[in-house]
C-alpha cells in the first residue's frame, strides 16, 4: 500500500513537472516571433548585449533588419560598441532605422562615421563602466548613482557633439549637456540616470526554457545588464535545454529578467581580431620579439611597474604590449574590462583561437587556469572600487598637473572613451601611462595643460616617454619630476621636446633600461 501510494506521488509528480514546464516554458520558435510580442518596434529604446562581435544577438538583430522600415523605425540603442559595417547594429544604421546610438566605443564603423557627421544619425558617447552601471541600475529600480568616472571633462562639464548640422558646416545641432557633480570625501563625483529601456536583445551561450541563461568567456559583457534594464527581453541561445537541466549554480541571470527565448541560427561567430602568439615571436628561435627603439624603451620601462601580485589593467598596443617584459619572479593578474580576470597568451594557432575569449581591444586572447568571467557592470565595479591596483595605458597628450586626454581629437572621427574614463577615475588605482614624447610633427605632447579634451583631470600618477620617465604630483600639485632619462639624452634636450616645466631628482639622473 506504501509503495503504490509512492508510485502515485511520484507518477503526479512527474506530471505535474511536464505541464508546468510545457505550459511555462519562454521559448518561441523564431525570432519574428518574438519580436511580435513587443507592441511597438518604432520610436522605442533598446538594449543590445554585446561587445564588439563578441556575444552579439545577431539572430535577432537579423531579425530586425529584415522587417519594413515603417514597422523599425526612430530607434535609440544602447551598446557598449558601435558594431561593425554591413551587419547587425551597423545593418540598422545603414537602412536609417536608428535615430539616436548610446554607446562607448563607434571606431570600427564607417556607415556610422559618414551618418554622424552628414547629420542623420546622433551619437551619445558614454564611459562603458557608466553605460553597463546605468542598465544595472535600471534593472535594480535605482533612479540614479554617483560616479567619479569622467569628473573634470568635457563629459561632466557638456558640450559634446551628439548630433551636427546637415549643411556640412560642422557645426553640432545638439550638443551634451551638464551634468550635475556632487564632492564626497573632497572628490568630485558626477551623478548618472538609470537607464531603462524598452527591449533588450541578448544572447547567452545556453538557456532552459524557464529563461535561465548562462554566458561563455567574454561573450557574457553587457548583456545581463541590457536584460536587467528591459520591460521586455528577448534572449536567443546557442543551446536550450529544459527546466531542471541547468545547475542552479551556474545560471548567470535568473530567469525573471527573461521574457522570451529563441534557438539561435546565427553561430558563426566571426573575430573581429585575430591575434595569434606565433606573430609574436622570432621566425628564427620561437622567442619573443624585441622591439626595438624607442617604443621598445617604453614597453620595457612600462614593464618594472608591475609588481608581484598585482592586478592590472592594460590598455590597446605599448601598455598591452608590456606585458611580453613582465620581470622574472613577478606575477600579476591581468583584467580585460569587457569581463575577464586572468588574461593569458594570445592562442598558439588560428585553430585554437575563440571568439567568445577577447581583450579589449576585441583581439583573441585565453585564459590562465584560475581566470575568472563576469559582466561589464561588474567589471567596472571592480575598476572603481579600486580594487585594479595599476592602469597603464596610452595618451594623446599629459599635463604637468597629471591630466590626461587620449579619447577625442576635435574635427576627426570622435571614437568614443571606451573604458579609459573610469579607468583613470578609480580611486586608490595607480595609472600610469606610456605615450611618445612627441607628436609626429614634433610638437611636445607633454604640456603645461592639455590641448585637447580630457579623458581624467589630475589621475596621472607617472608619464613614460621615449625620453624619460616622470613622476606627477597629481594631488599637491607641485608639477612633474623628471626621475630617468633615457642613455644619449640630456636633461635640456628632454626640456627642450617638452611643452612644460618639470624639476629633475638630484644628479645623476638614473638612466632608463636599454637593453635589448
């Protein structure tokens, strides 16, 4: 009697799993299909996960594309990046269905540079730590935060050009405004909305049909927080299983975020960047390649910053580049903003190179055993939180003050700030940065006060030229102290390639390591 009872539980147990399953289930069976449960397609906002072609939902944006421009129409996206031309996001912009796109990073679209400055298209550039950090924050019912990122600049202060005139003068239409800042502990803070969006396209590596997701690698970025932002969300998945088949553990967004999932039928994953550990080696012995010159200096010199244990960010060419010096005995933890800690090699070979693993600079990249995965909004949590104990990257230009502009060159192609604000806004982060002395026509890149716009007002802790390495009082104010030099230079001739006063530490000036 015991044993039929059991039966009988578990038999209406099991039946009870398949209809609630059957009848809960969140999976469509394409992706017009889910698009047709969004009321509107026109004058909307949406949120696209993806960084670069990395975890892009090019189902969906297919999708898009493909629908009548009466039915798309008068978008605004918010993405990390700006997609690349002829499809996707760079599809929308092309057939004229975007009318305004938020975004970080727009350098590696041409269809977008043209529509931006004829005047059809606006761009609203936003820091990448703030953009993820004001989905996040949609999606956790925040109306706003305060940020340290982009204090001090032209993001803070206004005057940004978001849309320009379409009489080819140049002149901007529409330009940013303000932004309200607020000191906290004597620092300057600026406050950020929330960002709440209409729709959110995404896509996970693999989904139940209870709308559980679980990202790959890097391709995980921004999209937990485009879905958190969203009324609606519509998820497309490499693989679908059912309810109950996921761990629990290893679920990265809940399904609650989730409105709708669809099979994914666009898996070809395309990289944006091949990079392969070959190129960087000797075709005679298989050891690294030495750089030579003064670029070579810089990266060798960029290198002795590191320190054992430290974690570290790195950005695009010398400072990434510094990493092949790294001294014996020292090891670091290198973090790639678009969400992974542990960076390790470029692959060994075309073969072993994966889409869903990309630095920054959406190159091909592994990971060390032990490296980690996670979204922008946490990515960026840990940058300014200052737990990223050194930043090294490039620049345009320094100031003796320690002010540092590397994002925007007015009247060429604005590429966006990417992660380089809250990167040198963090507090407690140690950033240093490598650059040319000079400008290619000789003109001084290191000046009394920067020419061009800021990327961070008095962030810069150390400058590291071809010429010398110079230590910056960024909080006395006291100027910059030329501390090595490098062999065949003098200290007048460094003066002399310099746009601004410095002091020298006592004579005689230690020399900057040469070796090749």
């Amino acid at each position: 009697m015991v044993r039929m009872l059991q039966q009988l539980l578990s038999s209406r147990t099991r039946l009870h799993r398949r209809l609630f399953f059957s009848t809960n289930s969140k999976v469509v069976g394409s992706a017009q299909e889910a698009l047709a449960k969004v009321p509107s397609l026109s004058g909307i906002t949406i949120a696209l996960g993806g960084f670069g072609l990395g975890g892009k939902p090019e189902t969906l944006l297919h999708a898009l594309v493909e629908k009548d421009d009466g039915v798309v129409n008068d978008l605004t996206i918010a993405s990390l990046t700006g997609g690349v031309d002829g499809t996707g996001l760079g599809k929308l912009i092309e057939q004229q269905k975007v009318k305004r796109l938020m975004s970080s990073y727009v350098g590696e679209n041409k269809t977008l540079e043209t529509a931006f400055f004829q005047g059809t298209l606006q761009v609203e550039l936003t820091p990448q730590g703030t953009l993820a950090a004001r989905l996040q924050a949609a999606g956790a019912g925040m109306p706003a935060f305060y940020t340290p990122t982009g204090a001090g600049t032209i993001y803070a202060q206004g005057g940004i050009p978001i849309q320009y005139k379409s009489d080819g003068s140049g002149e901007a239409l529409i330009e940013s405004d303000a932004r309200e800042t607020r000191f906290f502990g004597g620092k300057e803070f600026v406050l950020e909305h929330a960002l709440p969006t209409d729709v959110a396209l995404v896509k996970a590596y693999k989904a139940d049909t209870r709308g559980n997701l679980v990202f790959r690698g890097t391709a995980q970025n921004a999209n937990p927080d485009a879905a958190m932002s969203a009324k609606i969300c519509l998820a497309e998945a490499e693989i679908i299983v059912e309810a109950g088949e996921l761990d629990p553990n290893e679920v990265h967004l809940p399904g609650v975020y989730v409105n709708h999932i669809i099979q994914a039928t666009m898996n070809d994953k395309p990289i944006e960047r091949l990079r392969l550990s070959e190129a960087e080696t000797d075709d005679n012995d298989g050891s690294k390649k030495v750089v030579k010159g003064g670029r070579g200096r810089i990266m060798r010199r960029a290198a002795k910053e590191f320190k054992d244990g430290m974690y570290v960010n790195l950005g695009i060419g010398m400072p990434t580049m510094a990493s092949n010096y790294i001294p014996a005995g020292v090891h670091i933890e290198l973090q790639a903003e678009n969400g992974l800690m542990g960076i390790g090699p470029y692959p060994a070979s075309e073969k072993e190179a994966d889409a869903d693993y990309i630095n920054a600079g959406k190159e091909t990249i592994t990971a060390l055993p032990g490296a980690s995965t996670f979204s922008s909004s946490n990515s960026f949590n840990m940058i300014r939180g200052g737990h990223i104990d050194l930043t090294i990257l490039g620049g345009l230009q320094c100031s003796a003050s320690g002010d540092l502009a590397n994002w925007i060159v007015p009247g060429k192609l604005v590429k966006g700030m990417g992660g380089a604000m809250d990167l040198v806004g963090a507090p407690g982060s140690r950033v240093v940065v490598t650059m040319d002395h000079t400008a290619k026509d000789g003109s001084p890149k290191v000046l009394q006060e920067c020419l061009l716009p800021l990327t961070g007002h008095k962030v810069v802790d150390r400058i590291i030229t071809d010429m010398g390495v110079f230590d910056v009082d960024k909080v006395g104010g006291t100027g910059m102290t030329l501390v090595e030099i490098a062999p065949g230079m003098t200290v007048q001739q460094v003066r002399d390639a310099t746009g601004a006063d410095f002091k020298t530490v006592p004579e005689p000036i230690p020399f900057m390591d040469d070796e090749e």
